[in-house]
C-alpha cells in the first residue's frame, strides 16, 4: 500500500425506497414509539394512514386525530 493512496469516499448510495435494505418495519416500530411518546397513542392503522404521504399531509392527519396544533 502507497502512503499517498487516496481512502476517501468515492460514492454514497441512498436507498430511500427501500430496494436494498428494507427498513420499513424498523421505521414503523421506531414511528409507533416516537408519536406514542407525544400522544399517548398510536395504531397500526395510524401508521396505515400516513404510509406514502407527504410531510404535510401526515401533519394534518395527526394533526387532525390527536387535536394538536
């Protein structure tokens, strides 16, 4: 090995729909805990709800069923 070998990174791969590593169902846990933490609730049917949804269209939907602002 050469002292002046370049180790940098040469590439970041970002699988934000889940083709390489699906991580759904470690974000479905985490999200339960996470809103469970804030409302005192939350469902596999809340979780049902805002799968695909945009940022704001998931505020509106907790929003709107757990009366926050």
């Amino acid at each position: 090995m050469k002292d002046h070998e370049d180790k940098s990174v040469k590439a970041i791969i970002f699988d934000m729909d889940g083709v390489l590593v699906d991580s759904e169902k470690w974000w479905e846990e985490l999200e339960g805990e996470f809103f469970h933490s804030l409302f005192g609730g939350w469902t596999k049917d809340d979780h049902k709800n805002i799968v695909g949804r945009s940022l704001k269209d998931t505020y509106q939907i907790v929003s709107d069923t757990y009366e926050v602002a």
